[in-house]
C-alpha cells in the first residue's frame, strides 16, 4: 500500500500536520474552492521564489497563509513592496483579512517539491534526463538524506515511445508509517511533450510521544545498569588494594 498511497497523505494525523487547519459546516466546499485558487495564484506569481509548501489557517474572517520558499527575498521584494501585492490580490481573492508568513527553507537539496520543480526547469533547458536525475541524487545523499528515489516518465530524449527510468540511492521505507518521508511532483512542458517527474527523500524517523517515552525509559535502564557495574568495578578495586597493602612487608 505504501507504494501506491500518497506519502503525505498516508502519514497527514500521524507525523505529518494538515496543510489546511479550518472548520465549515456548510462552507466547506467554497473554502475548498478559495485554498485551490490561493495554491494556484500563489505557485504561478511565484516561481522563481522557489515555493515548497503552502500552509492556510482560518479563524473567523481572517486567514494566514504560510509559505516555505528556498528564496524569501523574492517574494519579500523591495521594501515589502511585492508582499504587500501579494496580500492585495489574496484579500480580493478571498474577501478577508489576510496575513502572510514566510519561512526559508534552509536546505532545498532535500525538499522533495523543490528537487523536482529543478529536475523538470533542467528537462526544459534540454539538459539529459539522467544527468539531471543523478545530479539531484548526489546533492541530496551529500547534504544528508538517509534515501532518496527519483523518477522520470514520458517521451524520454524525444524518443517515440514513453517510458519510465529512475534511481534510487539509500533506503526509503514507504511503508514505514514513523517513517518521514518527502514526496514532490512537477511536470516539464517540453518539445516533445509532458515529462512528469517524482522524488521520494528519506530523512529520518520521527518518533511519537509514547515511543520516545520507550526508548527514555530503556536509555534510563541501561545507564543504571552501567552506574551498578561501575560501582561494582569501584568496590572490587579498592578490596583489592586493601588487600594487597595487608600483605605487603613491613619495612
């Protein structure tokens, strides 16, 4: 199931937060509708910026959009003047008060979305697909991804028949539920036609409350049993040069 589902969705209540925190009884779908033109707006006016994920909050008649962008300069602009466009066009948008949060991502070597948007911008540019490929796959497992799969699908090299190539490097446990795993998506419009491009990136185990607790507990038990044998080695030493002074001559 793991390779079917959607790596976030699977995980979205466990160790993965919602990207839509709202509640509407019989609005629901208008919301739906507004965050779908808010995404898409968003994605489009800021391409360059970089944007990884897009987070919205709801309460009352305000909304707070945070945005994960390798490239927060961009969209900051001059003086504020671009964020204060962006707020303009959201606000007609959506009719309320919006409020824009912007966080940088640090390291855009292993955001999934991020590798894939430059691994589509290179098939674009006519680079080969498997240097892109392998080159997004060494940056990643270089800057600290457990694992990382990358794949590319469609009229390859302008070949007559589409198919599908990937690589893979490291592990990446799909099904593994405590498993954090980065998924993205992007699309290259090219010559020959639409190339779709996936990466899946490990980074790591994220552990919940009651694990965490576990694995405390055994770290406590173990260090014990160390402090135990520690002393046990301290006692037996100093009997030993006790014993040994007993016996020594007298000069």
């Amino acid at each position: 199931m793991g390779q079917k589902a959607h790596p976030y969705g699977l995980r979205v209540g466990y160790i993965k937060p919602w990207r839509a925190r709202w509640f509407a009884k019989g609005d629901a779908v208008a919301y739906l509708g507004e965050d779908l033109k808010i995404r898409k707006y968003l994605k489009s006016k800021l391409a360059t910026a970089g944007v990884s994920s897009i987070e919205i909050d709801r309460a009352a008649s305000r909304l707070r959009v945070r945005l994960f962008a390798a490239k927060p300069g961009i969209i900051i602009g001059r003086r504020g003047q671009e964020i204060d466009k962006i707020k303009e066009d959201l606000t007609a948008i959506t009719q309320n008060e919006v409020f824009l949060d912007i966080k940088e991502v640090k390291m855009p070597q292993i955001d999934a979305q991020l590798v894939a948007e430059n691994m589509a911008l290179q098939l674009e540019k006519r680079v080969s697909f498997r240097r892109a490929m392998k080159k997004a796959v060494q940056l990643a497992m270089q800057k600290g991804a457990l694992g990382i799969k990358v794949k590319c699908k469609g009229r390859l090299g302008g070949t007559e028949i589409a198919r599908e190539e990937g690589y893979k490097e490291g592990k990446v446990p799909l099904s593994t539920f405590r498993a954090d795993i980065d998924y993205g998506f992007a699309e290259a419009f090219t010559t020959y036609g639409t190339i779709g491009c996936k990466v899946w990136i490990y980074k790591g185990d994220i552990l919940i409350k009651k694990e965490q607790e576990e694995k405390k507990q055994e770290l406590e038990k173990k260090l014990s049993q160390v402090e135990v044998e520690m002393k046990k080695a301290a006692t037996e030493a100093s009997e030993e040069v006790k014993e040994n002074t007993d016996n020594a001559p007298d000069a």
